[in-house]
C-alpha cells in the first residue's frame, strides 16, 4: 500500500521527538504532554490516516501500513531519527515501525498498548469499529470513554475535549483503525527491536494493564517498565505531567 504524507506540526528544539495519538484522536490530544516537553525537546505531532487533518485511512490498512505513513511523513519532515512515543494504537504502530525502519527510532517509548490479543478478544475490537459505521459515533462515545477515563475525571468534566473530538469524527476512520487493532500480532517479533525502550502502563488502565505491558517489556531486549500509578488509560490527557515526566526522564537518561 503506497504511504501517504500525514499532517502534522513541530514545535520545541533540542532531540528529535515523535507523538503517536490513540484511536480517535488526532495531534491535540498530545497539547499538554507537548507543552511540557517541548522545552526540551523537538516534537513531531501527527494525525494518523483517517484522523484530524490527514486524509482518510485507505480499504484494509494494517497498522505496519499505518507505521508506513508515519516513515513516510517523517521522511519528508526531515525528522529522523527520532524518539518514538505511541500510546494506544500509536504504540502498535511505534512497535511496527521500529520493527520496518529501524533506523527510524533512536528509542522507543510504548504506553498502554498490547502486542498481540488472545483470539477472544479480536472480533470484540472489531465490532468497536463496525458499531460507529451502523450507529454513528454518538452510539459509542460514553462506552469509549468509560473505558479511557477515571469516573472522577469524566465527572469533572476533563474528558470533554476528547468527547467531542471523538463526536467529530468519521466513522469510517474510527472502524478502520479498530480492524487494524483487532489484527495485532507483533509480540512474536518483539525480541527484533534493538534500540533502548520504555514501557508504560497506567495503574487503572483496563484496557492495558500493567500485565500487558509487562510482557513486551519482557519480550524486548533490555526495555523497561513504568507504572503511573494514577492513570487510566488516556494517561496523556488525565496525568499529563506524569506521563511527560516519565517520558522526560527517560529520554534524558538516554542523551539521545
């Protein structure tokens, strides 16, 4: 599948960093880890296809066509090599491209993302994406949520940005990313990244346990763990200074 130039924006100086949105996000759901980084840091914001301002995802992508994008427009930006930060699918995507274009990554920070799902678990993702098509996006907004969010959160209000990002957008998109997630099998490759990695996990993410990012941690040489321990999974949004610490931290210990 021919890659396609995403949109994006830079801001910051300093090493070179690279933000991989969720599912039905797009570039300003990193803002605020942005702001805190981008002092010292580069970073390199985009929307993946079918999200924000890039164009729509094309029939049957995979997420290695997704990570294809992601090369692609980092290519043309003149950004590599780079710090790559995914969470969510983008951490699916960040493990497919270190895996592709290993000299696009000079580190690897994965947050709350599998590796690969036990079958049960594959039709159920996909159904999350066929539902918007039928229904709208409206019908699976506070289910989407309830997942990403602590109560206390959405309660205060702190989700609404993300609830009407997710309200904007295009079905289509939303279904086909969640086909690409349901079709996650890296962790048998795993073992193939060889640059120093980061692995974060949110203490009350349902969605990625600590477990989940345990094991790629465990499968990757080298790579290490980190637990917020007050964070959900959209840790970007709910603990963005925790998140950017971590981040921070390691990046820095890294000198890249």
């Amino acid at each position: 599948m021919t890659p396609q130039t995403l949109n994006y924006e830079i801001s910051g100086s300093g090493p070179r960093v690279v933000l991989i949105h969720p599912a039905g996000l797009d570039l300003t759901g990193w803002d605020e880890v942005a702001a805190l980084l981008s002092p010292r840091f580069r970073i390199l914001r985009l929307d993946l296809a079918g999200h924000g301002a890039s164009s729509p995802a094309r029939a049957g992508m995979t997420l290695a066509d997704y990570a294809g994008d992601v090369y692609h427009t980092l290519k043309q930006a003149d950004f590599l090599p780079a710090a790559i930060v995914g969470l969510s699918v983008g951490g699916m995507v960040a493990q497919e491209l270190a895996l592709a274009y290993p000299e696009a990554a000079s580190r690897l920070v994965l947050a709350g993302c599998p590796a690969t799902l036990p079958p049960q678990a594959r039709p159920v993702l996909a159904a999350r994406g066929s539902a918007a098509l039928a229904m709208g996006m409206e019908a699976i907004v506070d289910e989407t949520l309830q997942r990403w969010f602590t109560p206390a959160f959405l309660e205060s209000g702190g989700a609404e940005a993300v609830r009407q990002r997710l309200l904007a957008d295009d079905p289509a998109g939303w279904n086909a990313v969640w086909e690409a997630i349901s079709q996650v099998d890296i962790e048998p490759r795993l073992h193939r990244i060889n640059v120093p990695t980061l692995c974060i996990a949110g203490r009350h993410d349902p969605a990625s346990p600590p477990a989940v990012l345990q094991a790629i941690a465990e499968r990757i040489p080298g790579a290490r763990l980190t637990v917020l321990e007050n964070a959900p999974h959209m840790m970007q949004v709910e603990c963005p200074q925790d998140f950017a610490a971590a981040v921070d931290s390691f990046l820095s210990e890294m000198k890249i």
